[in-house]
C-alpha cells in the first residue's frame, strides 16, 4: 500500500511513480483487450469523446471488459486520489492513448479540465498506466514539479505551452509502471520519435462536487452495469442525483451524448 513517505512525496511534487505496479497476467491482459478494442472499432475509435491526429484513442472503457473494471479500483490509485481530493471522489472517465510511431509533436503543458483548486482544495486527480515502457524517445510525460501549488494554468505563465519548461522532467519507466498525478500539475505528453506506438491508458477521477469527465451513468450499458458491485457502483456515482444533473450539463453543452 501506499506509505506515508509516499504522499509526502505526492504533495510536494504533484505526483507519484509507483515503479511496475501491475502483475505481468494484468498488464497482458490490458494490452490484449485494448488492441483487440481498437480493431473492432476500427475507425471510431475514441469517438464517445474525441480522435486525435497523430494517435489511437479508447474511450468509455469502463463498459468494455472486467480488465477495465479493476484497473480503476486498484486500491493504491484510490487511496492516493483520497489524499489529493478527500475521501468523496469518483471516476471521470477511462481512456486509453496510444501515440502514433513517428509522431512529430509535443502536446502542450496543460492542467485537466483547465482546473484551478478551489476553497474546498484540489478536485481532479489522474493515474498513467505505462502499457509500454516510457522512453525519453517514444512520447513519455513530461511533468513540472512542484506546478500543482501555484494555482496558476500554464498559459497564464507561458507565452507558449508547447515550449519547454524549466523546470520539466521526463517520466520514463518500464511497462506496467503507474504515475499518480495530482491533475492540476502542469504535464503533457512527448512526440514519439520510435517505431513503434507508445500506449497509455489514463483513469481519471473527480472530487464528488465536480462533473465527470464522461458521464458514466449514460454512456455504460445497462446489463453491464447491472453487474457491478455496490463499491464500482458508488466509485462510478452511478447512483448519485447530483452527479446526474452535473454531468447532464455537461454532456449536452459539449455534445457528448450516447
């Protein structure tokens, strides 16, 4: 589990590496369905929330396989999210980017959901899931240490995001590897200058207050979530009011609807 020394480290840097987390069976079994979901869907792929040039992308992949269900319950993810957020935090959403080989550019240094930390403390928190080692060549994360407590986006600092930082490092690490983010530190992803595709997936999480990335209640299906267990269940605020008509907003102002 989690130590202590561990969350310190968390709140100082804004993020946290846990070095080949995953079980090797987890791992392939993550990779397996994730390639076999990208042929089955073929060119929509990623379409439940966007496509992007340059890379694969999987969306909604809570409703895609019991694989995807545990990944966003692995206890040292949740236990750290309830360190960044407090203990009322659910997921936002499950996704998977897979960076094209040869891609030639850097996404800019940003904060998810554009997020500042408001009266109440930080309220989104992000896991990278290395499927492949994380190379300095084939698209690893750069991170700012440190950028979580300026309370500040990185266009509010940098002229241009996409340029280096300072004070950037690369996240390098072997496959199954995971990094804890505290989501309000500044991060993006690297060009992949490789042969080879370089894949991620990323569960993110939302403090209880705050609308979900994907809304989950609409977008899995109902015999899927017929099986979930009460904790998946409450994790997903699949019964929560609240989160219906924070999501709900969302959805229909950003044309994200299933």
């Amino acid at each position: 589990m989690i130590t202590g020394e561990q969350l310190q480290a968390l709140d100082r840097d804004g993020f946290l590496v846990l070095p080949e987390l995953l079980e090797k069976a987890q791992l392939e079994a993550l990779r397996s369905r994730i390639e076999e979901l990208f042929q089955l869907e073929g060119e929509h792929a990623g379409s439940e929330f966007k496509k992007e040039a340059g890379a694969r992308r999987l969306a909604n992949c809570v409703n895609k396989g019991n694989v995807f269900e545990e990944a966003v319950q692995i206890p040292e993810v949740l236990t750290a999210n309830a360190h960044i957020m407090g203990p009322n935090f659910k997921l936002s959403s499950l996704n998977v980017r897979s960076t094209d080989p040869n891609s030639a550019a850097d996404q800019p240094l940003h904060v998810d959901m554009n997020a500042i930390a408001d009266e109440h403390g930080y309220w989104v928190a992000n896991t990278i899931f290395m499927l492949d080692d994380f190379t300095p060549d084939n698209g690893a994360t750069r991170i700012v240490p440190g950028s979580h407590r300026w309370k500040q986006r990185p266009q509010e600092q940098m002229t241009d995001p996409f340029a280096a930082h300072p004070e950037q490092i690369l996240v390098t690490g072997k496959a199954g590897t995971l990094v804890i983010c505290n989501a309000h530190t500044w991060h993006g992803g690297t060009a992949n200058r490789t042969a080879k595709p370089r894949r991620a997936m990323h569960s993110f999480y939302c403090r209880a207050d705050k609308p979900q990335q994907q809304f989950q209640k609409r977008l899995i299906d109902a015999a899927t979530q017929a099986h979930f267990s009460p904790e998946l269940r409450k994790l997903l605020a699949l019964d929560d009011p609240e989160n219906d008509r924070l999501s709900e907003i969302v959805a229909v102002t950003s044309g994200f609807l299933k």
